[in-house]
C-alpha cells in the first residue's frame, strides 16, 4: 500500500464519521425543537368530586350484605 491510498482511507473515515455524527444530531435535536403539531388541547373542566346520585343509590342498596 502506498501512503497516498492510507491518507485516502482516514480523509474518508474523518469524513464518514463526521458526517454520520452531525445527521444522528440533526436527527434527535431537529424534532425536538420543532414542537408538537396539532391543535392545542383545551384544560380540562375541574371535577366536581363525588355525587350521591339517583343510580349511585340504587347500587348501594343492592350492595348490601
């Protein structure tokens, strides 16, 4: 092998290597910065907690032991 065609191989791994690293950043930071799509969703409404309703009542009563 000459010393030309080994300088030939590093320049190109350098260079391979470089390049593959600079695409696998772009690849994670690009998404990343771009944000979420779609429409923003909207807060949802407080609870209003624990009702004693109608059916609710029912189901306790047919509960029972």
């Amino acid at each position: 092998m000459n010393i030309e065609s080994i300088i030939g191989r590093r320049q190109f791994l350098k260079s391979a290597t470089i390049l593959g690293g600079l695409a696998a950043l772009l690849g994670i930071v690009r998404p990343a910065a771009a944000g979420p799509k779609g429409p923003k969703r909207q807060p949802e409404q407080p609870s209003q907690g624990y009702r004693l309703t109608e059916h609710v009542k029912k189901y306790y009563e047919t509960a029972r032991l």
